[in-house]
C-alpha cells in the first residue's frame, strides 16, 4: 500500500515538473516576443549596400525606442518563421508607439521594402539603409554626393565606398587583399581582374601593396539609367546626378500637373490609399479633379553607403514613416568570412 502511493507521489511530482517546464517555455516565448516587438531585434546583413560600416553576415542589434516600436499590422502570422507565414485577413493602419527620439538625418534605419506592394507593410522584405533626405527637404545627388537644400549634407568620404576593377599578379595576391583589408566583393572580369568596393583611404592603401598592378574607378552609371527612379527623357536621372526632388511631409500641399505627378503618383496611390486616374486634360484624385494634394505621412530619401553598387531610393523612390522598423544602433555579433575568424574588434561597435 505504501509502496502504490510513493508511486502515484512519483507521477504527481513528475506531472507537475512538466507542467512547469511548459509554462517556463511560454512565459520566455513571451518575453521574447514582447522584446523583439517593442524594444530591440537582431538583423542579419546580407549585402555589401553598406560598404564598410556594416559587413555581411554581421549581426546588428536594431533599436525600437528611439523613434517608438512599429504595432502589428498582419495579426495573423506565426512568429520566428520568417515572413511568409501569415494571413493578411486581418490587416490593421501601420501605427506606433511614442518615441524618445525622431528620425534623424544620418541615421541608419531596418525598414520594410516599400516597393513590394502585393504583401502587407510588415511582411516585406527588410532592407538597410541610411536617411539623407527629412520630410520638406529638397534632396539632390550631384556627383554621388548628396545636397540637402542646396547644400552638401553627407557622411565622411572615408564612411563611402565606391566600385573599382582592381588588376593584380595572381589569384594569391588577391587572397591576401581580401584578407588584409577586410575585401566584401572580388568578381572576376577577367584573368587576375576583380571588382571590388572601397573606401578612397581603403584603395589608396591597396595601390601601394606589392602585387597590386592597376586600380581604375568603375563609373558605370549611365548603365542602368532606365531603373532609376522616374527617370525619363526630360529627367535623365541616374545614380550618379539625381535631382532635385522634393520629400513630401505630412500636411504639405503641393500642386500637381502632368510634370510632376510621376514623382508622388505611388505615394499618392498606394501609401496614402487613393484612386489616381491620369487623363490628357486632367488629373482626379478619388474620382475629384486635383490640382493640388495634401500628404497625409512623412517620407524620407535613403542612400547607401556603397554609392555605386546598390539599390536605394535613387531606385525606388521614398521610404514612408511607416515602414521604418528601428535604428541600427551597435554590431552584436561580428562576421567570419574567407575562412577567417570574426573580427572581435567590430564587436558592439556603433553603426554610425
């Protein structure tokens, strides 16, 4: 007899270290969500879009207090399995909570992809960028460099990267480039050639290295002019000379005719939710004639690091408040890469 209830004191013991075990699990599920929801998230860097601030496969620890955290828009959607579970049945207004600080110029922000319009805001792809263009700002790129308001406004020539065709003796004395300067892109054009990015300090360094035969800036910009934001016969806008363009802020009014409808069309339509129909004699907003539009949001002009090898609002146009997710703040988690141990001296280094 007492043998029987040792064992059923046993089991209850047993059943209820379980039961403990799951409400432990939850309980971390939930702190985790809470966390990664409303005060800080990981990123992984997947490009070279940064240059040098931020290298691929490093680990990027993305702030949401500053500019407060970004609330759910698609409820339902399984957490932690990436973006493409989900069910945009219920879809809500892209809000957020206040913040302690705004967005700034030179900040470098985690924001989802505006362009992809077939998903809902936070379910697009996530992309790095750095802010250049405030809203009420007019934004002009002269030369890769940027004008705010007709004035030079931009990061340190030493923080840019640019792309150069680098011609060396051998594929070993490459091997000992990219090790020695930290090298993200080595495409081979033809024997002993390869493109690579860098700041002018970093290849300025690279011509004086032994090995080193040639170094020539790659200036490829007019080759994909016809992707260039609303470029077109009138505007030949590339990478390189863009501009001037006006970034909207919420409550501006500007007036609309058929010159100028190309730049805020998309912004108009598919950020701000109205009906736009272009005819030869007019422009209606919502079935209404308009000759003018009032922005109902703020908007920004983004531009990488890596001037000449990227794809940033000089490509896609504006990058709305509500699409931003947070500020990139410090490197968690530095990367190795080419068979070499992680640089320990990127770790917690500021994003700046």
């Amino acid at each position: 007899m007492a043998t029987r209830k040792k064992n059923i004191i046993k089991k209850s013991k047993s059943g209820s270290s379980g039961k403990q075990w799951i409400k432990a699990f939850f309980v971390a599920l939930i702190l985790i969500l809470l966390i990664k929801s409303f005060l800080v998230e990981s990123f992984i860097v997947k490009s070279t879009n940064m240059g040098n601030t931020v290298l691929p496969g490093e680990i990027l620890a993305i702030g949401k207090l500053d500019y407060g955290a970004r609330l759910p828009v698609t409820l339902l959607s399984i957490p932690f399995f990436g973006y493409d579970y989900y069910n945009d049945l219920i879809e809500l207004p892209a809000k957020r909570l206040p913040g302690l600080d705004r967005l700034k110029r030179l900040d470098i922000v985690l924001f989802n992809a505006p362009f992809e319009l077939e998903k809902p805001i936070d379910k697009r792809s996530l992309l790095l960028s750095r802010i250049i263009g405030l809203p009420g700002e007019t934004i002009e790129i002269v030369d890769y460099k940027s004008r705010v308001d007709n004035q030079i406004n931009d990061i340190t020539n030493q923080n840019m990267s640019f792309k150069y065709s680098l011609q060396v003796d051998s594929e070993a004395a490459f091997r000992q480039l990219v090790k020695k300067y930290d090298l993200t892109e080595g495409s081979i054009t033809k024997k002993n050639t390869y493109v690579i990015t860098g700041s002018q300090e970093k290849i300025n360094n690279i011509k004086a290295e032994e090995g080193v035969n040639h170094i020539s800036f790659i200036d490829d910009f007019e080759d994909d002019r016809e992707l260039i934001y609303a470029t077109n016969q009138i505007r030949r806008w590339n990478k390189k000379n863009f501009g001037p363009l006006y970034v909207p802020a919420k409550g501006d009014t500007i007036k609309l005719n058929k010159k100028n409808i190309e730049l805020y069309i998309d912004l108009i339509k598919y950020h701000e939710g109205n009906e736009v129909t272009i005819s030869e004699i007019e422009i209606q907003i919502n079935g209404l004639k308009a000759i003018e539009y009032s922005f109902k949001n703020n908007y920004y002009f983004v531009l990488d690091d890596n001037r000449s090898d990227s794809k940033d609002s000089r490509y896609w146009g504006f990058l709305p408040e509500t699409h931003v997710i947070g500020k990139s703040m410090f490197v968690l988690f530095p990367a190795s890469k080419n068979g070499v141990k992680a640089n320990i001296n990127r770790l917690f280094k500021k994003t700046i």
